[in-house]
C-alpha cells in the first residue's frame, strides 16, 4: 500500500528571528549559512498548525510560503520533516559531547589516583 500524495496550501509567516552566529556556533561547534528561525501556521483538515525552519534570508512576516503536508499526519509537513528541513536540528551538539568527554576523563583520571596510593 502507497502513502497518500502530500497535500500543498500556503503557509503564512508568523515570525522570522535573526539567530546570532555566534550563539550557534557556541552550541553546535559550527556555522550554519541559516541566520533566520522562520516560525509559520497552516490549516489542514480545518485545524491550525505551526512549524519551524532555519533560512538563509528574512522572510517578512504574513508573507505567504508554499508547503506541503502529510494528509495522514498533518503536523508533518515539507519544511520541517521533508527533503528542504534543516539538518542543524538533527545533529547532536557538539558541546554535549565535549562535556561528556570531560567528566568521563575526569571519573578515569580520579581512579588512576585512587589506585596509586
């Protein structure tokens, strides 16, 4: 059995926030081309809903942007879980990483200590 065809409407800009470059690269060790979060609504089935997206250039707010929406789950739709989402929200931030890291090589470090004596 196929999946339906995604459903396509306009959606309307709610918001566009400028991210500070160097916010993202404090919590992700890297810079993204993305500088603006874009926030939007949309209808499907006669209900309101929203997401969320990261671009390269402002998009005005009520400025109208095509998608298109999953009919079997309406809150997925093209901009935040198809081919154009951004992968920025998918990857593991490196910072966690590092901080993992540390306390690991710390706990290692104490033991070491420990045994010496």
């Amino acid at each position: 059995m196929t999946e339906p065809a995604w459903v396509a409407v306009e959606a309307t800009v709610t918001t566009c926030r400028y991210q500070s470059p160097g916010l993202s690269i404090l919590a992700f060790g890297f810079q993204t081309g993305e500088k603006f979060r874009i926030t939007f609504d949309y209808y499907a089935h006669g209900q309101l809903y929203s997401g969320e997206f990261q671009s390269p250039t402002a998009i005005p707010q009520n400025e109208h942007i095509p998608i298109t929406y999953n009919p079997l789950h309406p809150e997925q739709n093209s901009r935040t879980h198809g081919p154009t989402a951004s992968p920025a929200t998918t990857r593991t931030p490196i910072i966690a990483i590092g901080i993992t890291g540390s306390i690991i090589l710390s706990l290692l470090w104490l033991a070491i200590l420990r045994g010496c004596h």
